[in-house]
C-alpha cells in the first residue's frame, strides 16, 4: 500500500513510538502532521523529521483544541493515536480513584474526544491505529491501572472495527520498549530492567519505537 501524498496525523507524534511512526510515514512521502501539547517539543521532532511534516498544538483534552485542529486540517486519510498519559502504576491496593481517574482522562477518553472530533474528516475508507500495552493483554503484577485503561481501549477499537467500517480500526499492543517514557530512571537501573526482560523474551531482546512504527 502506497502512502504516498495520504495525509496522517499522528497524536503524540512528537517523541517515543509516535515520532518514530512520523518518521517512517514521512520518508513513504506522506503528508505528515504531529499534534502535541509543547512548541518546544514539536519543534525537536520537526528537526528529527527533517522538515517533512507539520506541527500542530493540540491539547486533546480539551474538545476546543480538537475542534480547531480538524477546522485547520480539513481533511486526513489516517489517524494515530500514539499519545501517553498519566500512568497508573503501582499495587492495586495503593492506586487512588484519583490517579486512575487522571489515567483514564489522560488516555481513553483523549482517544475518544479525538476520534469523535476527526472522524467528520477522516476518509470513510481510511484507517485508525491506536497504541496501547501490553498490560491490557498480560497479567503482570503492578499494572491494574495500565491493564484497566489500555484494555478498555482495545474494547473500544473491537466495537468500532465493525460500527465504523470500512474505515479500519487497529491497535498497536507494544511490550517494553525503550522510548523517552524511561528517561527518568536512574541509567543502571533502565539498563538492568530492559536486560532482564530480554532475557525472558523469545525472541532475546525488547522493543524499538522503530519496530512499533512498522507495525502501525
């Protein structure tokens, strides 16, 4: 399938998985566009992808910046929702309603507002991909809030696969990759984390933001 000339808009496109994405589509000659929340930010991805794409502010919490957005765009061939959120992590017993609250705001119900603010111009036969986790498919001790927030988003894309078709709807289940999300953690101890979940994958290693952007 050519991508050439298609216009995309990559929510989150401006770091990890999401500018690995842009990247990709921009050098397949798409009409690229990223849609963060910093200039600052988007200006760092705008040099990454060497000028082939357009940045756009948007605060997809906010269903006035999305509106906007779709008045400035007109019209898209494809949708990625990539976008991360306030994640929470942690035992059950010591996630608050509130953090799971702002987890759910931050990721499910962007994806949402974004799509029902897209979909007047996303082409009827286009496509949606959106990114999730594998805490949605995997039961791992310390992601309920991930696992609650991801899953309900792999739910959602079922149950529009078939309400929204032709348009196609897909979701992008990565495990461990090494993306900025990580940055914070002290150097030896992201080392020792991604080393040790290599050694217990099949295929001997994790993810890349570039493996993510081929999938999608």
């Amino acid at each position: 399938m050519s991508l050439s000339q298609q216009r995309i808009l990559i929510l989150g496109g401006s770091n990890g998985m999401g500018l690995a994405t842009a990247q990709r589509v921009a050098r397949a000659s798409a009409e690229v566009f990223i849609a963060g929340r910093t200039q600052a930010r988007l200006d760092v991805a705008l040099d990454a992808i060497a000028g082939r794409a357009e940045g756009l502010i948007v605060d997809f919490t906010d269903p006035a910046s999305l509106a906007s957005a779709a008045e400035r765009l007109g019209r898209i061939d494809h949708l990625v929702l990539a976008a991360s959120s306030n994640a929470a992590w942690g035992p059950f017993g010591e996630i608050s309603a509130d953090t799971l609250r702002r987890a759910l705001e931050g990721k499910l119900l962007g994806y949402w507002q974004t799509l029902q603010a897209m979909l007047p111009i996303l082409r009827r036969d286009g496509s949606v991909a959106m990114l999730t986790g594998a805490a949605s498919r995997t039961a791992m001790p310390g992601t309920s809030g991930l696992a609650a927030v991801n899953g309900a988003i792999t739910q959602m894309a079922m149950t529009l696969a078939k309400e929204l078709a032709p348009l196609r709807v897909n979701v992008v289940s990565p495990g461990l990759v090494d993306t900025p999300a990580y940055d914070g953690m002290p150097e030896e101890a992201k080392r020792g984390m991604f080393e040790s979940a290599a050694r217990n994958l099949p295929v001997g290693c994790t993810g890349t933001s570039e493996d993510v952007a081929a999938a999608v």
